[in-house]
C-alpha cells in the first residue's frame, strides 16, 4: 500500500507529526509516493485559515486533513466538520499543540471522532496509525447502477413504503433523524460535485430505513434526502435488486420517467443482511444509542464492504438475528425486525440520543 504527502507542513506541530506518521508507515510496510500516482493514503497538510481540498486522482485514495489549531470551544463536531468537509477529506486530525507534542481530535466523514493524547511519541503515533490504516484499506461500495425495469404497479409505492414513511417520520419527531447535514452551505457548487462523485452522497444525512419487498429485493431510503418526509419512488425509496461483486456495484430498479436519488451508501450492508437471514424484514439504521448492545471495534467508514461484514457477523451472533440490536463505533445502531413497526416498537423509550464516542 501507497502513502502520500501533500500540502506543506508549515509549523513545528505539523512537521512534528508529519515526520512520526511518516516514520511509523514506513517501519509496518508502505511505501511513500508522490500524490500525483494515486496513493492509497494522503497526508494533506492544511492552513485552518484556507482550507483548501485536495483534488483526487482516485477514489479509492482516502484523505486525512491534518489542520492544527486552538482548542475547540464547545462541541467538538460544530468546531472542526467544516474543516473536514471544506477540505474533502475522509478524516480530519486537529492538533492541538501541547508541550511539545499534540492533542489530536480525529473526525471522520460518518460524524465520529475520538481524541488521541499520549506522553510518549511512539505510542501516539502508533495509536494514530492502528485508528488509520483499517479506515484507509477499506473498500467502498458507492457506485451505482440503475435498471428502469421497476413494475408498473410500484411506481406508486406499496404498503412497505407507506411503512418506512410513517417510520421516518416517527423517527424526525424523536429528532433521530434530521434533515441533510447543509454541505450545500459550506462548499462551492463545484466542490459539492466533487463530494458527490467522491462519496456517493446528496449530503451528509443521518441514518437509513429499509424493508424487504421479496426473497432477493428490499425498499430502501435514498442518499441525502429528508427521511421525515419520503414520498417519491426512486427519489426517496429506491429497490435494490442486487449487488455485482465482480464490478462492485449496486443494481437498482427505478421507473423509467424518474431521475434516480442515489441508495444510501449502506445499501451494501442492509444486502449482507437480508442476504444472509431470510427472517429479517425490515433494518433501520439510526444515529443514537442503547445500553448494553455489542458493538463494532473498529469504526471503518459507512458504504465499506468491512463495516458490512462486521455488522452482518454482529447480527448472524445475536441470539435472534431477525430482532438484533448491534452498534456501530462511534457512530449509531442497526437494528433489525421482521417489519418496520416491529422496530419501533422495541426500540420506544430505550434509545439514548448521543453516541458514546471512544
């Protein structure tokens, strides 16, 4: 695997943390680049007061900003997540120059962040990569493919559809699950097509609804869309019908005289699921919390084939797969029913607002 520099660290900090990094890469195995070869990982150096992105060669390079500042007043997220976004990074790390050394907020595209603050060099370095690496090797499944062979009788919707409405927007009053984070606000209009494209997304929204229509299809939300106030089908509500392992991609029916929504990008991990356990008939996909559930140990980014498999695994070990409760770390809960309003009820009452960040 490829790593990569760009930008110039421009402060003690910045080249404090550019040489360590560097050094830790280089001793488990990668070699260094130039950006311009389409590395697999780049170290993209910020000013906090210009941020500006990094242009990728490759979808697959997976960007960490690394921007160094005063120490975040308030909410971490509020703070730092325009910085990520303005720079179309994957991660962002914010230093935050202390003796010597640094604080490090890392904040990842999903609205996860953690804190990293060691004494001794190597083990901060070594703690920034182990967060690292398993993030930048994963692979995305974003790309999508659209059939417009929907039947003529769904282009209306039918009674799952009518469901997974009703459940957004019993999920928005429990403001579960907001509208669009405003990336239209914080980016040029060409920037927000280079996000697009990069990502798969219309925004940054949180979370995702789906119900199973028949043995190998399920409904299910779009990207970026307002899920307390889904209505129009392949806009809002898109069928999955399949997903090309070979040219990792997801197959979609729409109707014809409808310009498709992209799925949502964990499109991927709802088909592991319903592949894997006939029983399941409906997964929402929240970002809150609930005590005592299993979780996820590493926080790998939304749409990866890895954050599928060890929520698949999450849910094939729960005692009923058809009714399991897993977390994701740091980043919200998928849970699992045989219909829509199954879920809703057992969840009444029992979710915590706030993910636990670690």
């Amino acid at each position: 695997m490829t790593f990569a520099s760009a930008g110039h660290p421009r402060t003690p900090t910045q080249r404090w943390f550019a040489d360590g990094l560097r050094r830790v890469m280089l001793a488990q195995g990668l070699e260094q680049t130039s950006p311009d070869r389409a590395p697999r990982i780049v170290l993209h150096f910020v000013d906090r007061e210009v941020p500006r992105p990094f242009r990728r060669r490759a979808q697959a390079s997976f960007v960490v900003s690394v921007v160094e500042g005063p120490a975040p007043e308030g909410d971490i997220l509020p703070a730092i997540y325009p910085l990520l976004v303005r720079t179309l990074g994957n991660m962002v790390i914010y230093l935050v120059p202390r003796n010597g050394r640094a604080l490090a907020y890392v904040v990842t595209l999903e609205q996860g962040y953690f804190t990293i603050e060691e004494s001794d060099d190597r083990i901060f370095f070594e703690k920034v990569y182990e967060r690292l690496f398993p993030l930048a090797s994963a692979q995305l499944v974003i790309n999508n493919e659209f059939h417009p062979d929907l039947e003529p009788e769904l282009w209306g919707g039918d009674e799952l559809t009518a469901a997974l409405a009703e459940a957004g927007r019993r999920l928005d009053a429990l403001r579960l699950l907001p509208a669009a984070f405003p990336i239209e606000e914080l980016l040029s209009p060409r920037d927000l097509a280079h996000v697009k494209r990069l990502f798969g997304i219309g925004g940054l929204s949180y979370g995702n609804l789906s119900a199973r229509r028949d043995a190998t299809r399920f409904w299910m939300s779009a990207s970026g869309v307002n899920k307390g106030n889904l209505k129009v089908i392949g806009r809002d509500f898109l069928i999955v019908k399949g997903y090309d392992a070979g040219r990792n991609v997801i197959l979609l029916s729409v109707p014809p005289m409808v310009e498709p929504r992209r799925v949502s990008v964990d499109a991927i991990e709802h088909w592991m699921i319903y592949t894997s356990h006939p029983g399941v008939g409906a997964i929402i996909h929240v970002h809150a919390w609930m005590d005592g559930v299993p979780s996820t140990q590493v926080q790998y980014p939304c749409g990866t084939r890895e954050l599928a498999q060890a929520v698949s695994d999450l849910v094939a070990a729960s005692l009923d797969p058809t009714r399991a409760v897993v977390g994701l770390r740091n980043h919200g809960l998928t849970i699992t029913g045989p219909s829509i309003q199954d879920i809703l009820e057992r969840i009444e009452g029992r979710i915590i607002p706030r993910v636990p960040m670690s």
